[in-house]
C-alpha cells in the first residue's frame, strides 16, 4: 500500500496568520501571533458565536498580510470542533468562496493542508487556496465537556482546548514552504476510552503514521529539524516515544509539539496541555512557518494529531480512534513564477 | 505496534495521577470550613430567635444562595478547581451542578435551552433520589403495618 504520496511540483504556503485567545497569548508564544483577543469574544455574544468570529478574523487577517481579495480565493478548506462544523462554515460565509468543510478532529489542520495540496497539485483551475482551522475553548467545553460555571477538579492527563485560529493561504509558484510529501493517515483504535487521556488515545495513531512516513520515504529523523505533532500534550508524547522506541525509532529532541509549545506549564493550569484543531493550526502559522521561511528551519515533518470521538459513542462503550495526516514542510527559495 | 491490551496497561500505569493527598486535604479543608461557616450562621439564626429546624432551613437556603451567587460571578469553579470534594459534597455543589447549565444554556432559549438543560447534571442526584425515597417510604410504611 503506498501510503506517502510525493508531489513532482510541490504546492506552497504563502501566507499564514494565527489569532488566539487571552490564555494563549499569555503562553511563551504569546507575543508571535497576529491577533488576540483578551475577551476571548471575537465580536460573538455566545461562544458558539465567538469561534464563528474568530475563523473570520483568522482568514481576513491572512488575505490581508497577502493583500489578496476573497475573490482571488479559488478554494477555502475549513473545519473546526462544533457540532456539524458550524463555527467555519457561518464564520467563512462572508468570504464568498468555494468551500470544502473538513473533520479531522483536532487534526483538521493538517487534513486542510494536505488537501489544499492535493487540489493545488491536480488542476489548473485551483490556483489559490486557502486553509482556516479554529477552536475555542468555551465552545468546545459546553459541548464535549461540562458546563463552564462547573465547579469540577480535572484530572493531570485532560487536555486544554486552546482557543485559537490559523490560515494558511497555498499556491503553487509562490511563497517560501512547500509541502513535498503527504500522507493521509489511517484510523487507528488506541484501545482507549478515556476522554480525559486524548494525548495517550492519539500517540498510536501517531507513531503509525511516523512509522510509515520514515519506511516509505527512506528518510531518516536527522534528515529533519523538527518532527512536530498536533496535539498530544505531555502524555501523548511520553507515549508516543514509548511507542516508537518499541519499534526502534528514536526522535529525541527533534520531537516538538504544539500542544506543549503553546502554554507555560508553570504558570498556566492547562493540564497536559494544549488541544483543538486551532492549536497546531497557530503554532504552525506563528512559530513554525516563520522559521521556514526563513530558512532557519528546512525541513520539518507536521503530523497533525485527532482523537474520532463523540461522547455519545463513549457512553456506548466506544474507544477513541486516533488519526494523524502527515505533511512534510520544507524551505524553498522564491521564484516568482 | 505493541498490541491494545498491553499498551492500555502501559498507559494505565504510566498516565500522570491526581495528587490524591493534596485533594484530600484541600476537599477536608474547604468542606470543614464550608460546614464550620454553616455552623456559625445556624448559630447566628437561632439567636434571630428562629427555632432549630428553621434555623437549620435557612443556612441551607444561604449557602444555596451563595454559591449561586459564586457560580454567576464566575468564583465558583476557580475554587472548587482547588477545593474538589470539599465544595461538590455539600449543597454547594448541588447548587452549583443547577446553575451552571442554567447559565451556560441561556443562549439557546429559556425552554429548550435553560428548560431542558438546567438537570443535565443534577438529573441523575434528582431521578435516583426520589427514586430511593419513594422505595425507602414504601418500605418504612409496610414495615410500620406489622409494628
């Protein structure tokens, strides 16, 4: 089964934006991203509302820095956490453009980007596309979780769903980051069903995918400067390490996360820390791809991590599955084509 | 891959616990000193010159209202984050369990939001309870026609 999928013309990131939450930009990466906003609102009166806000401020805040018009959008892909995936699809209605909603869970991201290369890579026609992903924590706690005046301890292994947004705008002959190497990601069953140990139910689905990635692509981790997951917090890490030097795959220092990178764990009660599919969305637009760009980072391998799972299907003696799509990112000279 | 049985033990053994002690203290702190300040305004009410079961009454109704009073301000869950068992096991975390949903559903409409949702958490405590109540009566009342 041939599960990496190799671009001869690799699509390009040129552009990206981030807007977060209070909590986020009180984080070690706080002061990288483009916008915040201390009421967590986003112009919204609920907090369903307040993600709708946040997927419009993320995409205009894109099109802006790129001074592109919605109009020249040929693609948008968007997802977020609510039910339905409601937050995008309203929150990007004003942008007018051809709109693919995804799920991937918290690994929406990563599904948007590999996508949008894929669209990119296959036709003429798309020669813009954008990716928008957003969750917000209130929103994402009324309905996964309990109710946000609930007085209830957490335990240490639960994850934060971090209130945030990223876009990301692709094309195929601009911009310093291309996306040479895809791979979707199977389903993977963790066996687990602990809605409080997310981290730990995606680290199988993860090591699957990086796995596959190094036996197929012949690579090896020191050919990368960073391996980064989505999600998995700091127990989905320990696990994911577990995991992979059982199968004789060590990453070491090379293994980031973006769920870690984006709170201080001292100062900042978020648990295992940081989830939602903003969150890997605004690490990656905030502090990775400026170091891609940059070419102080060449080449990184983004593996966007998901937990499949509704609390019903838990209640019904479900187990979580885990997905995670892998992109690879690497630093390219522009040439405008 | 290691297989599911062994890496859910893996995970099992190795997830990062809750500080059971440190709870433990913090719940007996916070519920002591909740039970102590109840204890005060019973005191307090019967020198009102209520009687026992009124006074008794009225601390539960004031710490009701308080802590729904705390859960609207937005207080509550910061303290019950520290305090754990100490603010669910007394009538505050009844409380509390009734008006966080009622606050959290106002958005979608005083029937079908704050209405049908006000007992998503408390539901059960209410179901079983009167549940058991009635069972406990039915009892107590046959056992009484042999007395």
């Amino acid at each position: 089964m041939q599960k990496l999928w190799s671009l001869p013309c690799p699509p390009r990131i040129f552009m990206a934006a981030s807007a977060v939450g209070k909590e986020e930009y009180r984080g070690p990466l706080g002061e990288k991203f483009d916008y915040h906003d201390d009421t967590d609102r986003f112009g919204g009166d609920t907090w369903e509302h307040a993600e709708e806000g946040l997927a419009y401020k993320t995409l205009t805040l894109a099109l802006n820095k790129a001074h592109l018009l919605p109009e020249s959008l040929d693609l948008l892909l968007a997802g977020d956490l609510q039910n339905q995936c409601v937050a995008t699809s309203t929150g990007l209605l004003p942008f007018g453009a051809p709109f693919l909603g995804l799920y991937g869970a918290c690994s929406t991201a990563g599904l948007g980007l590999l996508v949008a290369a894929l669209a990119l890579a296959a036709t003429d026609a798309v020669r813009t596309a954008a990716v928008v992903t957003t969750s917000h924590n209130c929103a994402a706690e009324r309905q996964f979780r309990t109710p946000l005046e609930y007085g209830a301890q957490r335990t240490p292994t639960a994850q934060w769903t971090a209130t945030a947004g990223g876009a990301f705008l692709l094309a195929r002959d601009r911009g310093r980051v291309a996306l040479p190497a895809l791979m979707a990601g199977r389903v993977v069953d963790s066996g687990l069903s602990d809605a409080a140990n997310m981290g730990a139910a995606m680290a199988p689905a993860a090591a699957d995918s990086l796995l596959c990635y190094f036996a197929q692509s012949g690579d090896s981790p020191a050919a990368y400067d960073a391996v980064v997951t989505g999600d998995l917090g700091r127990e989905g890490s320990a696990m994911l390490s577990y995991l992979l030097e059982g199968q004789g795959l060590f990453l070491g220092e090379k293994h980031l996360d973006c769920g870690k990178l984006l709170y201080d764990f001292n100062r900042q009660d978020v648990h295992a820390g940081g989830s939602g599919c903003g969150c890997s969305a605004a690490v990656l637009a905030a502090h990775f791809l400026p170091l891609l760009e940059s070419g102080a980072m060449r080449n990184i391998l983004f593996i966007a991590t998901g937990a499949l799972m509704s609390p019903s299907s838990l209640q019904q003696g479900g187990r979580v599955l885990g997905i995670a799509p892998a992109v690879r990112l690497s630093h390219v000279e522009e040439s405008d084509g | 891959m290691t297989n599911q049985q062994e890496y859910a033990r893996y995970v099992k053994k190795h997830a990062a616990r809750s500080p059971l002690l440190a709870n433990c203290f913090a719940a007996f702190f916070v519920g002591g000193l909740i039970c102590a300040g109840g204890q005060v305004l019973f005191l307090l009410y019967q020198s009102a010159g209520m009687d026992r079961l009124q006074s008794g009454t009225l601390v539960t109704v004031t710490l009701i209202f308080l802590s729904a009073l705390l859960t609207g301000l937005g207080v509550f869950d910061r303290i019950a984050r520290y305090a754990g068992a100490g603010t669910l096991v007394p009538v505050t975390g009844f409380a509390n369990s009734v008006v966080s949903p009622a606050i959290d559903t106002k958005s979608e409409g005083l029937v079908l939001g704050v209405g049908s949702k006000i007992f998503t958490i408390a539901g059960p405590v209410l179901l079983y309870g009167v549940l058991f109540g009635a069972l406990y009566g039915a009892v107590y009342f046959v056992v009484g026609l042999f007395h």
